[in-house]
C-alpha cells in the first residue's frame, strides 16, 4: 500500500437527505482531495453506508455523488479497500465494479514497515453478543440474500430505515460502555499474540489509540459526531479529527 493510509469508518451515508447529510458528504470530499494530493490509501473500516444491498441493475438511489467520487478518486491510481460492516455487508461485487474497491467481507490484514496491521469493523466481538452472532449468520445466509434481494429497492430501504439505529448517533452519541473497552481489548491482545502489531476496530464509534508496549489498538472513531481520520505515514500512527486535517 502506498503510505499514506487513511482509515475512516463508521461514516453512515444516507440515501435520503437525513439531518446534516450534504455537510458531512462535503467533507469527505475534501478528504478524498487530500488522499489525491498524497498518493496515498484509503481503507474503508465498514459502515461506510447506512444501508446497502447490490441490486444489480437497479441500485438504491441517492450515493451516486459518494460512488462518483469514490470512482473518481480510483481512477487518480488511489488503491480503495472496503472492509464491509453490518450496514453495508451486502455487496455483490458493485463496489468492485463501480469505483475499484477491493472488498473484504471479515478482516482486513496487511502490512507495512514489518508492521502487521489487522483492520476489523467489529461488529459481533462482544461477549455478549449471542444474539447477533447467530443473526449474523442468518442474514448472511445465501438464502436470506436470496429472499431480501426478491424486495423492491424502494421496500427494502424503507424496511432498512425502520431497522437502523444510526438515528441513536445523530442524537445522544455513543455512550462510553466499559464492556465494550474490556472485550475488545482482550480481542486486540488475541492478535497480539498472533504477532500482530497494530488492531483498528470500528463499529463502536469511539476514538483513541491505546498504547500496549510496541503494539496498539485503535478505535476508528465515526463521520457523526468526531469525523475522525487515522493516518499511518513514515512518521507512525496519528489520529486527526476532521478541523486538524483540513
């Protein structure tokens, strides 16, 4: 990867017009004008949409300004990866197709500098997450793809609107939970172990880079409420909020 890397995630476009919507697309325009002056990477930690599903022929109207730029951006030779989340997990190859994204439906793992870096959207690590680990496993199931894909565009997008809990984001923010610290930071201490050095985790819209000896965990942060960009260039690691980057 050409150095340097742009981590975003959790950044919950609309297709609608939906509270500061135009705002927030502005400035990850800016952004993407910033990776292009660079050369650098862009990697996408999930949830870079609110809702998708890759209809094909007929997709769901209203990111054609983030697809274009994304396209835009790809075609400048800025190499796009695209770690899916629980918002925007199914893609069939569109974004591939549309703005050269290459996709990864679980984690990330790459490395720079013999540094090993593992990015995850991390939805599902909690202990406590029963529940949605077997939810998960449903609405990935081929047959679930199968039978959402049989909906209108415009029904299973008014359906995904009822769904969302992105609203909770917009209004009260996320809510500091010491479960959540606790979990993933044993998660992160697993891939320790497994020598990797470095673990980005979305998902939980926190920011911060936790320092454990040589390695590290950082929390994505989101295009809410912090507009947090994490940067790995020949001088390490920094994570920036949206008025230091611009």
């Amino acid at each position: 990867m050409n150095t340097p890397v742009y981590f975003i995630s959790d950044n919950h476009f609309q297709f609608s017009d939906y509270y500061n919507e135009e705002y927030r697309r502005q400035l990850i325009f800016r952004l993407f004008e910033k990776i292009k002056e660079t050369k650098g990477t862009l990697v996408i930690g999930g949830d870079f949409l609110d809702f998708w599903y890759d209809y094909g022929k007929t997709q769901i109207p209203g990111y054609e300004s983030i697809f274009d730029a994304l396209k835009n951006l790809n075609s400048t030779g800025v190499e796009i990866h695209y770690v899916l989340g629980n918002h925007d997990f199914w893609d069939f190859g569109y974004f591939c197709n549309k703005f050269g994204a290459r996709v990864y439906s679980e984690n990330l793992e790459f490395n720079i500098d013999n540094e090993k870096i593992l990015v995850t959207h991390g939805d599902g690590l909690l202990k406590s997450d029963y529940g949605y680990r077997l939810m998960k496993k449903i609405i990935r199931h081929p047959i679930s793809i199968f039978l959402f894909g049989l909906l209108r565009s415009k029904i299973g997008c008014k359906l995904a609107s009822k769904v969302s809990k992105t609203s909770r984001h917009f209004n009260d923010g996320y809510q500091d939970d010491s479960a959540v610290v606790n979990d993933i930071t044993e998660f992160a201490y697993s891939k320790f172990r497994e020598k990797v050095n470095t673990v980005l985790v979305g998902h939980y819209h926190r920011t911060g880079i936790d320092e454990y000896q040589q390695n590290r965990l950082i929390w994505m942060g989101d295009w809410i409420k912090y507009f947090s960009v994490t940067i790995r260039d020949e001088k390490g690691w920094r994570q920036l909020n949206w008025e230091d980057i611009s």
